[in-house]
C-alpha cells in the first residue's frame, strides 16, 4: 500500500511539473511575439516556417540547419572538403532529424513535428529527473525543487525550440534511469542513439561504467558479460563515422568540419577567461554561465554521485576545447546542477530569489532569442 501511495504522489506530482513546464512555455511565447511586435523595426524577424509567428519564434539559427537535413537528408558530395571552412550538414548528428522526418511522415509539417519531438523529450526530462533525484534518496522535496530550477533555468526556453537540447537530456536520463535499474542492455542502447544525436553522447560511456563498477561493488570479480553492452554506446559515433566516410571520404568530417564554425582546438581555460575580456556581451555571457556550472560542480564532488559529477565535466570541458560558442546550450543540458542548485537552497527566501532571478533572465534571453539576435546560440 505504502508504495501503491508513493507511486500516485509522485504521479501528482510529476503531473504538476508539467503543467508548470507548459504554463511557463505560455508566458515565454507570449513575451517572444510581444517583443516581436515591438522590435521588429530594429531586427526583422526571419521566419523558417510558413507557420504564425507564436510558433516560427522556436526556431533559430542550427534549426535551419535541422530542418533542412529532415528535408533533403544529407548528400553525397565528392568535391567535399572538410578543410576549406565551408558550413555544410556533416557537422550535424542525424537522430533529432530522422526523427523530425519519421513523425512528419504523420503531422506533414517538418517545423511542427520538430517541436513536438522537442517538447516530449523536455516532458520526458521533467518526469526521469525527478524520478532519478527520488530514488537517490535526496527525497521528493529536493526532486521537486531541482526539476522546478531546470524549468526555470535562465537558457531552458531552448528546450522546447527546434534544437536537439531537450532530446540530448531526455537520453541523457533515460541511460542513468537504467543504469540504476542494471538494466544495461537498455543503457547501451540508449547510449547508441544519444552518440547519434550530439558529438560529446558517446562521452556518456564512463559515467555508466562508473554505474556499472558501483553497482558491482567495484570488484572485479562481479563483472559479468552484460558490460559488454555499454560497448554499444560508441558504436553510435563509429556508424556515423561511417557514414561520413561514404559521403566525404573522411571518417571524422563531422569533426574537422568544425573550422567552419571557426571553431579550433586550444586549451578551455583560454577560451573561458577569454570571455571576460571580451568587448561584446555575448562571449562573456557564455563565460559566466560556463564558470557558474564549474564551480558548482567543484564545491559538489562529494556531494553528489560521482557519475554526475563525470558527466557535468566532460559536458564543459570537451566543447570548451573548441570555443565559447554554443556554451550557454551546453550547460542547460548537465541535468546535475540543478540538483546541486537546490541542496544549496534549501532555504524557502534562498530557492524563492533564485527562481526570480533565474525567470527574470529567461525572459530577457528570450527577447533576444526570438528575434535571432546572436546573445543566446
């Protein structure tokens, strides 16, 4: 009885996170065509789709890039040349817009089918992390707090844009839900398709053999047979590599395609602490919100499961090795701070500020955002 009543109470509960979650996407489309109205005359607002502006304001910049992918797929080129700084799709993983395309096959609208895959995984995010955050014992006031902070975090309005944010966490959870399960055929799967969905996916696979040792007791001898399926999770990159070589002749054109991007590999705390002294807003911007997420995660290491803390390093650093760029995107999708954000805030006047200021943030990101304007990318 005790767990039929557990089980109804979270259920509740994760009911009203979703309708915090949608409530919230309301008010953020609201301020989106509102300041649309208002500014169009200092920054015209590129449409991606022929649909009304309430809905074409959730894509922006690589969403295009999604869309057209869903449409005409990724071609063959043989003048292809990873290395000329020419943007081309290889630099996108293919499992968001084979998704657009499979469910456009039902809506007939690659734009609206995009959200939707969007909004169901943020949906699915909500109700795996609280579930996660429950049976790590933190209890349901603690769950209830970090999922309310992921829905009120200052960049979240992009996990319901045509972006592969969202889809990337929902995978995300979906291999630590399972790997608390020692389900790890399922973690291996998942940990294929996350692999195919963002570059840095196939970096889930140590955080989950630190899972698996956990979960062994970290001894050798308890190792079983099933460990060979986390060796599914890099088998996501080495198909797409693959592939990659079919079109281009080179296995890692989805990596070297990134100079395009300008983006070249140097050391992170270069990049980092470049963003301070940078003269625009927006590099320093991404450095603050990089440099919150690391401290966060330093003053935690023995806080929280080390896995957690695994994954918020390599999630930083890695893309850091390249550049600012995309940082505020990358941080919103390290599952991790949130609940580390709420054992730090336990307080009611503590969590009460945060959430105001976290909201007060997301709305002026979101003016900027919906008018394509390059603060938020």
């Amino acid at each position: 009885m005790i767990y039929i009543r557990n089980t109804i109470n979270n259920n509740i509960v994760i009911i009203k996170l979703i309708l915090i979650f949608i409530t919230s996407r309301i008010f953020l489309t609201f301020i989106g065509v509102v300041s649309n109205y208002y500014l169009k005359s200092i920054h015209e607002f590129k449409k991606l789709t022929d649909n009304s502006n309430f809905i074409a304001l959730w894509g922006q910049w690589d969403s295009a890039w999604y869309l057209k992918i869903a449409q005409n797929w990724y071609k063959f080129d043989p003048s292809f040349n990873p290395y000329a700084n020419h943007q081309d799709n290889y630099a996108f993983f293919p499992f968001y817009p084979l998704l657009i395309k499979l469910v456009n096959l039902i809506i007939n609208d690659y734009f609206i089918s995009g959200l939707l895959i969007s909004n169901f995984s943020a949906i699915v995010s909500l109700a795996l992390l609280y579930k996660i955050i429950v049976n790590e014992n933190y209890g349901n006031n603690i769950a209830y707090s970090s999922v309310k902070l992921l829905i009120y975090f200052p960049t979240s309005f992009l996990l319901s844009a045509l972006l592969t944010e969202s889809l990337y966490l929902s995978i995300t959870l979906l291999c630590f839900y399972y790997a608390k399960k020692q389900k790890w055929f399922l973690v291996g799967i998942f940990g294929l398709l996350l692999a195919l969905t963002r570059n840095i996916g196939v970096f889930i696979i140590f955080p989950m053999l630190f899972e698996y040792l956990r979960s062994k007791d970290y001894k050798i001898i308890n190792i079983s047979y099933n460990v060979i399926f986390l060796l599914f999770i890099p088998v996501g990159t080495i198909l797409w590599g693959l592939y990659n070589y079919y079109l281009t002749r080179d296995f890692l054109a989805f990596v070297h395609i990134q100079s395009a991007w300008a983006r070249s590999f140097a050391n992170p705390l270069n990049y980092l602490f470049y963003g301070f002294f940078a003269k625009d807003p927006y590099h320093f911007i991404l450095s603050s919100a990089t440099l919150f997420s690391v401290i966060l995660l330093i003053i935690s290491i023995r806080k929280i499961n080390f896995s957690y803390i695994l994954l918020g390093f390599y999630s930083i650093f890695i893309p850091l090795c390249t550049g600012l760029d995309s940082m505020a995107r990358y941080t919103l999708v390290i599952f991790p701070i949130y609940l580390i954000l709420s054992l730090y805030s336990r307080k009611p006047f503590v969590e009460n500020n945060l959430k105001m200021v976290f909201l007060l943030l997301q709305g002026f990101f979101m003016v900027f955002w919906s008018h394509g304007f390059p603060l938020i990318i």
